[in-house]
C-alpha cells in the first residue's frame, strides 16, 4: 500500500502514518498541503515522505490534497526537519513556519481552525460585487443612494460594495433593494490581492565603492559566481556601508541566477532596507514579516513560490521564504537577541540561516558593527571569513564619547541626576543650532516601580515575579489617570490611593522610565519638540512612522528604548544621551556584559551619519566597568578578546554547547517536582556520570513565576555537541511524562536565561 509521512499540527515529535488513495497518488507529494482526520477532527498537515509499505492498523486515508503543486520545496523540506532535529522540536510546529495562510476552500474544509496558521480571516476574504441587469425601473421610483448607486453601476459596470459604501455609506441597504428589484445582482467573488508596494520606487544611482567595502564584495560575490559555499562576518563600525556590500552582493547573486534573503531583527528596520532595496531593484523582492496582513502575506509567499521574484527580505520568519535556486542568505545584526525565537519552537535564526545555506552550497553573511561572540568565534575556528569595514562610508569621524561619572557629577536645572549638567548644556547646544538628539534609556513607563514609605512594601504583579510599572497613560483607549502595569502579562489596574498592605497615604514613585524622561524634557526645553520611541507608543508599522518625523525634522529629541539603537540612519543627529549604561549589566546573565557593550556601541552609532561629526555622553556609575571604558573608545576587539578569555575560563557558550531544560506549572510544587525528574533523568545519562556534561539545578528561574505559572530550569553545558545532544535526546523522551499541569521544553542554544 502507498503510504504517506505526514507532520501535523500537535506537540509530538514524529509524523503520523496514512494512506494514499489512488486518486490522490499523483499529487500527494513529499512537501505537499493534506487534509487528514485527527481522531474526531479533520487538520491540515504537510507530507513528509511518500513510500510502499504495510499499512499499520486502522490506517485512515488522507481526504483531500490542498495544491496542485508542493507547498514547500523540497530543499525547504529538508532543511526544516534538520532544524526540527537540532532543536528536538515537534516536526509538525516546525513545518507551521514556512506555510502560507489557508485559502477560502481549505478552510471551509477544516472541522476547526488548524494550527498551521490560523487565517480564517484570508480564507473568508470574499468581496461582494453588484452589477446591473437590463431591466428599466419605472419613472421616478428610485431617489438618494439607491438611484445614485444605479447610475453609477451602470456608468462603470461592476464595483465591490466596500467602493461604493465610500461614496455612499448606505450604498449596501441600497444595493439590496435595487436586488430586491431585479435591477442588480449581488455576487460574491474572491477578493483581488493588493499590489505589493503602493508608492513607486525613487531609483538610486550606487556611489563609488570603498577600498574595504570592494574587498568585501569581491570576496562574496566570488564565491557566489565560483559556487563555492562560505560563511562571512561582514565586521564594519556603524554607518561603513553594509548594506551597499548586501545590495552588491544581492546583484551578484542574481548575475549567477541565485535568490537571495536577507534578515533583519526588527520589523522596525525593514521599511529602512526596503526603500533601499527597491531603489536598486525595483518591486522584484518580497517582504515577509509579522506586522503584514494575511493577503499580504500569501500574496508575497505566492510570488516567492511561484519564482516571480527571487530576494526575500524580512525578520526572523523569512528565513522560511521558498525562494528557488537560493544562493545567498544575509543576516544583518546578527548579534542582535530578537533571532532567537522564544517561545514555540525555539530555533535562532541566526544558526539556522548558516546551515539552509549551507545545504544549498550557498554564501551566508552575517553583518555587524559589534559581532556576536558566536560569529566572532567562528571566525577563530576557522567556520567564517572575516570581512572588515574599518571606516564609514562617507569618511566620517566616528563619534566622540564622553563618559560622565554619576558619583562626580552634579544634576543640570532639572534637577534630576539622570540629567547630568553635562548632558543637559550638550541637548541645549544641539538645540542652539538646530540638530537633533536621541537620549536611550532602556526602561518603558513613567516610573519602574511603585513602594510604600510607610511600611517598604513593593507593588507587584499578582501573576508574574515582578514590580509593576507606573504609565501615567493607560493602553486602554479611554483611561486618563495612571495606572500600573506588569511589562509581562500585561496586568493593569489604576494606582491604589494607600498602600494595600497596611493602608497608609506613603506611596512614591522610584527611578525613571522613557514617559517620565520625556516630559522632564518637554519642561526642561518648552521650545523643543519631544517624541518618545517603545512599546507604548510604537509598534509595526507605526515605528517607522516615527522614525519618518525624525528624518523629516519634526522631531529635536527622541527619547527610546533599545528600539532607538539599531540600525536607524538619521544623518541630522549629531548627539546620543546614554542616560544609564548600567541598567543591563545587572542582569543575571552571562552574556550581560555582552549585550551592554553591543547597546552602547550601537545606539553611539546613530551620532554623526552626516555632513556634521557626532558626540556621545554615556552616562555610568561605573566608568571602569571594561564594556563601558572599551565602548566609549570603539574598540570592538578589544572586548571580543576579553570577554572570549573570561567565557573560556568560566566554560560558557561559545567556548562550550548549552541547552536549558525549561519547567513551568500553575502548582508550584508540580513545576519543583518535574523539574526535578528532568535533571535526574539527565544525571543518570552515561555522558554526565563520567564529566562530559555538566548539570546545573534543577532551580527556580531568575524570574521565578509569570502569567501564575512557576518556572523552573536545568542548564546543560558540555564540551562536545554530540555528548550533551546524547544526553537531551533522552531528556526528550522523558518530557511526554511529566504530566498533563506541566509544560516543559528543550532550549538548545539559549539565548534569555531569565
């Protein structure tokens, strides 16, 4: 009997097993759509492998094949059971990540929505027309929008409801009654997906190359003409031209009939390098991101699959982009964390798009003003090429970084110390002249937590570990006064007149956040025109409206969280405020040194990217601390160099292979409890009896509970990969036992340890 493999969507690490009725033999392909039966409900998945066989007992018969031609390529397939293995993740919730929405007929076939993407809003996208018929009203027996729209109807022929209803907003009762008539018909059909880009490209001519930035291209487009597989760290200081060695690098590609990817952290950024890559190449590329609509999506996926177009930009989930005859895939920020994904199946984009170019013999490169000690270590073993761009690309002089030490240093006339005289007469002088500021700190709300003089108590969340958060501006659309809120499962109620603990008039407001910063400005500089940019005010699509009033002048002082330190180029910001550096050093992680030094470099990067050199004030109460000291001199090897002798000596990532065993629970014991059988079953592994791997826990997480479910962890590290995977294969086995109250979950390469 013809058998077909196939993943679908629930937690289980192996595919399911049906048949292939004849008439469905010709199209049940290995990377095809199938609508199979799940006990009592029909699901979608996604066939695996076809092969002859004896059927197992009670085998079903897969129902209907969903395409005509295969979903997922089968060099995509293949890489997506690779990246299921490494990660121990269910194949079925991995397959998820590189489908297109649903369409209309497939949904209407599904007893429920199917987890692999969950679009029923695509599926129903129908769009109601209304056409006129050849009959004649009598005289005189139409007035208002019924008769308008008539006209109109038979003016233009056919039109979408949704088009006359913005003309006449009772255009819909209308066209009922004319239906009612019989002097129209009303028919649904599909709706017409939108075009991709809806403002034509403004075409660029490209700037003679550097020196450095022409080695680079050199480099990679030599392998890409050669076929020869690499992978390269493209190591240039902020504003050296990286995307011009990615847009060179995209053409060379092309030149030898290769698709291209190119992955950016942040939605935020994709606008940016999206206006750039349309000026070289026109609407031939395809965006893929979460802030896109589902007919959005599908519409670019489908020219994707269909070779259309053959570049395909995006964050993290366009790594899962069917571009035929892929050859290049750019991952730029590779340090930045956002790749890692963190919840579901928790694969990093970063590693994951060296091995798909890999399989396919293709080129990876991996940008950054501050490499990741993962990249840069590969580059010491030999696994990468370094490529260097040690200049910005228009000969500007790297900004100049003064540290202010807070312990020595008085608060300007606000008042605040977070506000140094320093700072404060550097904003001023901007002003004087007409540039701009960006100010970083990496704190949302007005005030980060809330305590009672009275008796020391801290408000906190009731579901989550952690002190909540004062807004003097509620999210929810018609809440004026202030309100706390948890940054985690995002609980908010208002601000408690007393202390409920023990009832006193004593509550106060500690440190500072970006809502509070802002309007210390807006007072400090009533002439100025403030914006803030996080979370609170800005999301998708709307940052880049945002950064849009920055590059228009609209703006003379921005103030943000880390959203303001990537890759934005504002060419009139000639001042970046660092208002405290140490914030992300008191993490307890091992890589917060790490990431302290990559903030700093990179949000002092936004200064002097034009015509007028920049200045940066970083302000510290630990000006020795070496991420500190190293990133006001921009001495990225520096830190690279020590910080990679201290994880050596220490045995941490990327010296050595971790994983995390992740527990959580709403019963705290039960979480403890499976915790603990997690890190007996690793002890018992012959690889930790005899000191090839290293088991530390089981203990509560940094963060010990959030959403009312208790955490707790197991961290794995060993030496040898193959060892400590031996070791997480049989710890995989043991997660289905833990029972039904519990989650647990195998993160390999973790990058959050809270």
């Amino acid at each position: 009997m013809l058998l077909a493999d196939v993943a679908l969507p629930v937690p289980i690490a192996r595919a399911f097993t049906y048949s292939v009725p004849e008439a469905l033999a010709r199209r049940a392909a290995p990377g095809a759509r199938v609508l199979c039966a799940l006990g009592a409900r029909r699901v979608m998945g996604v066939v695996l492998a076809i092969r002859e066989g004896d059927p197992p007992p009670r085998v079903k018969p897969i129902a209907r094949v969903v395409d005509d031609e295969v979903a997922i390529p089968a060099e995509l397939l293949a890489f997506l059971q690779d990246l299921a293995t490494y990660y121990f993740a269910p194949i079925g919730e991995v397959v998820r990540l590189a489908l297109p929405p649903v369409d209309r007929e497939t949904a209407r076939d599904l007893a429920a929505p199917t987890l692999f993407g969950d679009e029923r809003g695509l599926s129903t996208a129908r769009v109601q027309w209304v056409t006129a018929t050849d009959r004649a009203e009598p005289p005189g027996s139409l007035r208002g929008h019924a008769a308008a729209v008539l006209a109109h109807v038979r003016s233009v022929g056919a039109e979408p409801v949704a088009h006359l209803e913005r003309r006449w907003g009772n255009a819909r009762a209308a066209a009922k009654k004319l239906a009612s008539l019989g002097l129209v018909t009303i028919d649904t059909r599909d709706a017409i997906a939108e075009a991709p880009f809806t403002e034509p490209p403004s075409r660029d001519v490209p700037q003679d190359a550097t020196a450095s930035q022409t080695a680079a291209i050199e480099a990679i487009a030599g392998a890409l003409r050669s076929k020869r597989p690499g992978t390269y760290l493209l190591h240039g200081v902020t504003g050296s031209g990286k995307t011009e060695v990615y847009l060179r690098a995209i053409a060379a590609a092309r030149e030898a009939g290769l698709g291209s990817i190119v992955l950016v952290p942040e939605i935020a950024l994709t606008p940016q390098l999206v206006q750039r890559f349309r000026a070289r190449f026109g609407d031939d590329l395809a965006v893929l991101h979460s802030a896109l609509t589902p007919r959005e999506r599908q519409g670019m996926w489908e020219r994707l699959h269909a070779g259309e177009v053959d570049v395909a930009i995006g964050a993290r989930s366009a790594l899962f982009a069917p571009v035929r005859a892929l050859g290049l895939v750019v991952v730029d920020e590779e340090h930045d964390s956002s790749f890692k994904q963190e919840e579901g199946v928790r694969y990093h984009a970063r590693d994951m798009a060296i091995w798909r170019a890999h399989r396919v013999g293709g080129v990876c490169v991996l940008g950054s003003a501050t490499p990741s000690l993962e990249s840069e270590h590969l580059t010491r073993t030999g696994r990468a090429t370094k490529l260097r761009l040690p200049e910005r690309a228009r000969a500007q002089p790297m900004p100049h970084v003064d540290i202010v030490d807070l312990r020595r240093t008085s608060p300007g006339p606000t008042g605040d110390r977070r506000i140094s005289l320093p700072l404060f007469r550097a904003i001023e002088s901007a002003l004087g002249v007409g540039e701009q500021t960006i100010l970083f700190l990496n704190r949302r709300g007005f005030a980060p937590s809330v305590r009672c003089e009275a008796c020391g108590q801290l408000a906190t969340c009731a579901s989550c570990a952690v002190a909540l958060t004062f807004h003097k501006r509620s999210a929810n659309p018609g809440t004026s006064h202030g309100v706390v809120r948890c940054h985690y499962c995002d609980y908010e109620a208002p601000l408690a007149s007393r202390c409920p603990k023990c009832a006193a008039d004593a509550l106060i407001l500690e440190g500072v956040g970006t809502e509070k910063l802002e309007e210390t400005l807006a007072l400090a500089f009533p002439n100025a025109r403030v914006a803030r940019l996080d979370r609170d005010v800005a999301s998708g699509k709307k940052v880049e409206a945002v950064l849009a009033r920055v590059r228009g002048r609209e703006v003379d002082i921005l103030v943000g969280t880390q959203m303001v330190t990537k890759g934005h180029d504002l060419p009139n910001v000639t001042l970046v405020g660092v208002i405290n550096a140490d914030a992300a050093l008191s993490m307890p992680d091992f890589r917060a040194s790490e990431r302290a030094f990559q903030l700093l470099v990179q949000v002092a990067g936004r200064a002097g990217r034009g015509d007028i050199p920049g200045r940066v004030i970083v302000q510290t109460w630990d000006p020795e601390h070496p991420a500190i000291a190293l990133a006001a001199r921009h001495d990225v090897d520096a830190f690279l160099e020590r910080e990679l002798m201290d994880r050596r000596e220490l045995g941490y990532p990327p010296l050595t292979r971790g994983a995390l065993l992740r527990v959580d629970a709403v019963d705290e014991g039960e979480a403890r409890a499976a915790c603990a059988k997690l890190a007996s079953v690793a002890r018992a592994c012959e690889a930790v009896r005899i000191g090839e791997v290293l088991v530390q826990g089981p203990a509560p997480a940094p963060i010990a509970r959030i959403r009312n479910r208790w955490r707790f962890r197991v961290m794995l590290r060993a030496a040898a990969r193959a060892r400590l995977r031996s070791v997480l294969a049989t710890v995989a086995e043991a997660l289905p036992t833990l029972g039904r109250n519990v989650r647990g979950s195998i993160d390999v390469d973790p990058v959050q340890l809270l």
